[in-house]
C-alpha cells in the first residue's frame, strides 16, 4: 500500500468509527492555497449518502475526527476536511519514492492493448515541422500509454501511392538526368521533395499561360468561379494529364513506372530513417498505403447487403448519414475504384484482426476530422463493436512566424532543418552563458544536440494537442520560464550538487528530522507523478507532462534558493535534503523520458 493509499485508508477507519458507514474508493483533492492544508476529502457523497449537510458533515468528521502517525491534523474548511500531514508521512514519502525503481508507473491499464497511429507521411518531400508536432505527440502518448500499464503498438501509415507521390516521379523522369542522393550529395527525402517542388513550378507557369490566353483575372472572380476556374484548368493541364496517365501505369505494373517508384521510395524511406533517429521515433508496425488501397471492397458488399450502403444510378456505392448530422458520403467510384475512406475501411478491419486492440488511437491533424467522424460511424453502422474505441486525436496546425506552410511551393521549415537550426539556437545560448562548463567540444556538441531537440520537443508537447501553435525556435530555448531547457537545467544542477556529495546515507536514516513547508510541497508534488501521467493518458494530452515537469522544477528552484543543502546546518537535515534532491532528479528524468527528451547531466 503507498503513502496515498494509507491516508485514503485512514479516513475510511475514521468514517466507518464515527458513522458506521463504509465508503467506496476516492481521490483526494489539493487545496488551493496551501495554508490550507497538504489534502482534502470532498464530503459531498458520503454527506448525500447519510442524508446529512455536507457542512456539518465536515465538522462533525474534524472534530470526532483520530488521526494516525501519517497526519497531524485535520480541520474542516465548508463541505471540506482538510488534511495537515505529518513529518512521518514526508519520511515515509522520500523512502517508498526512493525505492521505486520505475517512478510514475502504474498497473491503471494493466492487459488493455492500445493501438497508436502516428507521423503518417507522404513519400513526395520531407517531413515538415507539422510533421514533427505530429511524431513528438505520437511517441509522447506512446511512452505514457507504457507507463501507465497498457501494451502500446506504434504504427505508421507510410502514404507511397497516389497522384501527389506521382507528381515527383514524373518530374525527376522529365528533368532530373538520373539524379541520386549519392551523385548529388542530397539527403534522399530531400531530393524527391525538389521534384515535387519542380512540379508545382511547372504547374503554375502553365496555369499563368492558361489565364492569360483565357484573359482571365482570378483577382475579379470570387471563391466560387475561381474553384471552377482551377478545375477547369486542370482538366485541361497537359501535366495533370501525364501524371494521371503514370498513376495509371502505376496501378497497371508498368515495370518502368514500378521502378522509378520503388526507387524513389527507397530514398524517402532512407531519409525518413534518419528523420526519425534524430527525433527517437520508434515504431512497432508500418503500413503502406500501396498494400492497403485495394483493402475495404469486401466491406463495401456487406455493407450493401445490410442496406448501410446504396447505389447510385452510375453505379458509385454511397453512405447517406444525414441523420446523424453529417452527409452523404461516397464509399467507392462509378469505376469501382476506392476512395481513402474505402481504404481506411479495410485497414481499421485489418488492424483489429492483427492486434485485437482495446482502444485506437489516430494521431492526425484537425483538417481530417469529417474524415474520422465518417470512418468511425461507418465502421460501427457496418457492425464492428470495437467502432467505439477509436479515437482521433485531432491536434491542431503549426505555423511558423511567416505564415502557414506551402510543401508545393518549397515554402516550409522541414524537419531536418528545423533540428539543426533549434541545435545551432541551442549552442547560441550555451556559449552566451555566464558560467561556462569544463567540456570538449564533442561533450559540448552532444550537450547542444539534447538541449536543442528537447526545446523543440517540449514546445511541440508544452500546449494542449488540440491547440494551433506558432513555432519560434528563439523562445523555446531559455533557462527561464515554461521550456524543456529550463527543466533539463534543474536537472543537471541537482545532478551536479549529488555529484559533490560521495556519500549519501541509507534512507532509513532520516529519524528524528523536522521537514520545513517547501519539503512537503516538493513531496506532494512527486506523489501526484503517477496520477498525472494516468491523466494524460485518460485526455491524450501529454501537456499535463510538460505543464507538471515545470511546476516540479520551479517549486524544487525554490526550495533550493530558500534552503542549504550541502552547507544545511546538520549532517542529518543535509542528508534528508539530498535525498529529497535525489527522488525529485529522479522524477525529473522520468518525466522527461516520457516525453522522449534527455535529461543531460551537465549543461
């Protein structure tokens, strides 16, 4: 039983005393200030159960009210009782924290399967800083789903098929002279991302000429005639005409098309690798869009013997869900040809037949959120149970200072870009501090490489997901203020204090030691370390991480500005001091390792 749980169980032995009532299990709440006390129990229930007023009730409870050796004292505040606890119980904290070997783990999902797909990139560019929220969110919510006691499966949907991957191919088939990642010196996503760039180009200067020969002004027209205008275009681009005429090949098993394809694939997929190294993405399972666009056909013929469906007089098969407060949906072509919904049908089918998964988790921008209100209802109109768990964590764009990003048009901070410049911002501010540490330059460097992906990663996951954010590489590295570097700092100058002390006593020697309030405050705050990691998990929202790390350093900084440690006036209030240092170093790395940021030891 841990420390919490013998405080629950002391008030249900005080409430079975005084009324003869058991109650079920609760959660204790944290006063507001903290002159209140350390915990309070809400009597409101057990008020509603024996028909008394939740005032009195509290009252009555503080003042026939037996505290054990874990409380000192106890005070009713409105429908509250509040709890004042004891130097015991901050004893017995720092030595059930300092021999728990996996801080913030917990049985909460203990044999439930969680499935987690996340990144899902498209092989025609690099990934972009979008992308990156995307995979810090994914693998973020896959170390918390693990520690919160589920058996995670990663999963990525590589998207290597379509007209959009077309575009590059036929653009390094027309211009690019046999062009490699290893005669051009070009990371591989890289390469194929300036084709799909060169493309676009292509495709602009021939939509200018279309304008001009039609002598049409898109800036006269409004939303309306200027959509009708581009679809006319299209329709009539030579381009469109030749990729559509590739995909056609493609889908055909043109070996010529089939080659420059898997060969450019090959390259993304290379590039991607290192991408992913860089970020520490991992993941247990990968799919491919071009083995999982025939996937869903089966579907679509149950679905119309179950009337779910219906046909259209050119043959297209439809879902109409205006009753449920959406529309009418096409599930497959007059051609017979899928749609991504088609798809997406088969793979959600295929996935739960793989992993019999208890919940599923899609991490994907808000832009698609029609697209899996569609995909879950249909998927339980067709019958499948397991409809219910699916969620999508429909998480919000990232822009960066200049706007919002254009991969057609070559106007994006891609990731690769993005890491190094956030390493070189990192380095920046190292060498501006005052106090310089005694490093070589590869220390130095490796430091900067920690310090600079973790800024990134903690501003990508420091917001709730469902938020838009703007990314300024220049804010998020600070020593001060509500950043990763500022918590990896904490981190390291508690690292460095331990380091200078070589001997730290067994824990079972803090007898006889009194605990000032910014003790108690740091305890209850490592206490709360595996509730808010169950919360996060239970909101998918890994901010509550990153929201509580901050809080964690800054009352730990204050505790330390306030309060000798290694100088404390006795050997055994140094020792308690330490130990307390330790197990909130230690909730620190953990926390941190769970948003997939290093703690380094020196910065």
């Amino acid at each position: 039983m841990d420390i919490i749980d013998k405080i629950k169980q002391d008030i249900k032995t005080n409430i079975q005393a005084i009324y003869q009532q058991t109650i079920e299990d609760f959660d204790l709440d944290c006063p507001p200030q903290d002159e209140l006390g350390d915990y309070a129990f809400s009597c409101f229930n057990l008020a509603k159960k024996l028909s008394k007023n939740p005032i009195e009730l509290a009252k009555e409870l503080a003042t026939a009210y037996q505290a054990g050796p874990l409380i000192k004292s106890v005070k009713n505040i409105g429908p509250y009782l509040n709890l004042f606890i004891s130097d015991d119980f901050i004893r017995e904290s720092i030595i059930q924290i300092g021999k728990n070997k996996n801080i913030g783990h917990s049985n909460y999902g203990q044999n439930k399967k969680i499935l987690i797909e996340f990144s899902g990139p498209n092989t025609n560019k690099p990934q972009h800083v979008g992308h990156v929220r995307n995979n810090c969110i994914g693998q973020a919510l896959v170390n918390i789903y693990k520690a919160a006691g589920y058996k995670t499966t990663a999963v990525n949907i590589i998207n290597d098929r379509g007209i959009h991957i077309v575009k590059s191919m036929l653009a390094w088939q027309e211009f690019g002279n046999g062009e490699t990642p290893k005669s051009s010196g070009v990371k591989g996503d890289h390469l194929v991302g300036k084709y799909y760039v060169k493309f676009g180009q292509l495709l602009k200067e021939e939509e200018q000429k279309y304008l001009a020969e039609k002598k049409i002004s898109l800036d006269k027209l409004d939303n309306l005639s200027r959509k009708k205008v581009a679809e006319e275009f299209l329709a009539n681009s030579k381009w469109m005409k030749k990729a559509h005429t590739m995909l056609q090949d493609w889908e055909n098993d043109d070996p010529e098309v089939c080659h420059i394809w898997k060969t450019m694939n090959d390259w993304v997929y290379a590039g991607y690798d290192e991408t992913y190294k860089a970020l520490g993405i991992e993941f247990d399972h990968l799919d491919f869009e071009s083995d999982t666009y025939l996937l869903g056909k089966n579907l679509v013929d149950q679905g119309l013997k179950k009337k779910v469906f219906f046909k259209k007089a050119d043959g297209s098969v439809w879902i109409d869900l205006t009753a449920d407060g959406l529309d009418q949906k096409i599930i497959l072509r007059s051609d017979g040809t899928s749609v991504y919904i088609t798809q997406d049908l088969g793979t959600a089918e295929k996935r739960y037949k793989k992993f019999k998964f208890d919940q599923a988790i899609y991490v994907v921008a808000n832009e698609q959120e029609y697209h899996f209100k569609v995909l879950f209802l249909t998927l339980a109109k067709l019958g499948f149970k397991w409809a219910k768990n699916l969620h999508h964590l429909s998480y919000g764009m990232v822009s960066l200072p200049g706007g919002k990003i254009k991969s057609r048009e070559g106007k994006t901070a891609d990731a690769d870009e993005l890491i190094a410049t956030m390493i070189r911002q990192a380095q920046a501010v190292m060498n501006k501090a005052e106090k310089k540490i005694d490093s070589s330059d590869e220390q130095k460097a490796n430091i900067a490489t920690i310090v600079g992906l973790g800024a990134l990663k903690f501003f990508m996951l420091s917001t709730n997901p469902q938020k838009n954010i703007i990314f300024k590489p220049e804010e998020s590295i600070s020593f001060d203020g509500y950043t990763g570097t500022f918590i990896q700092y904490t981190h390291a100058r508690i690292f460095n204090m331990l380091k200078k002390n070589t001997k730290l006593n067994n824990l079972s020697e803090l007898k006889e030691v009194s605990f000032n309030d910014e003790e108690k405050k740091l305890i209850r705050s490592i206490l709360s370390f595996t509730e808010t990691v169950q919360k996060a998990a239970i909101t998918y929202n890994p901010s509550l991480i990153t929201q509580y790390l901050f809080e964690l350093a800054k009352i730990y900084n204050n505790f330390y500005q306030k309060h000798k440690v290694l100088n404390a006036p006795d050997e055994k209030t140094k020792q308690s001091r330490l130990q307390i240092s330790q197990i909130t170093k230690k909730t620190l790395k953990e926390g941190l390792k769970l948003l997939g940021i290093e703690a380094p030891e020196i910065m």
